[in-house]
C-alpha cells in the first residue's frame, strides 16, 4: 500500500507542475485558431472588395 501512495504522490507532483504548461498550451492554440479565421475573413472580404466596381455593384 506504501507503494501505491509513493506512486500516487508523484503523479500528483507530475501533474501539479504540468498543468500550468498544459493550460498555456491549449491556451495558445485557441489563439492561433483565432488569428487564423481573422486572417481568412480578412482575405475574403478583400477578394470581395476587388471583386466590386467603385460603384459597390459586382463586375
């Protein structure tokens, strides 16, 4: 039972100092998925704003 409790504490440890990491992570990707779709809805209204006469008509 000694054993189990050893391992159980250093799971915790590995797991109390990774966490932080792991939260900056997935913190950092949901960013890069936000800068990634701004990028892409900035690149689709430019194509559209070529796509248009200087009148607003499409032409």
């Amino acid at each position: 039972m000694n054993t189990f409790m050893d391992v159980l504490a250093v799971a915790f440890v590995f797991v109390l100092l990774a966490l932080p990491s792991l939260i900056g992570h997935a913190r950092d990707l949901r960013i890069d998925h936000q800068i990634r779709r701004a990028g892409e809805a900035r690149a689709a209204e430019e194509s559209r704003a070529h796509a248009q006469d200087g009148f607003g008509h499409a032409a």
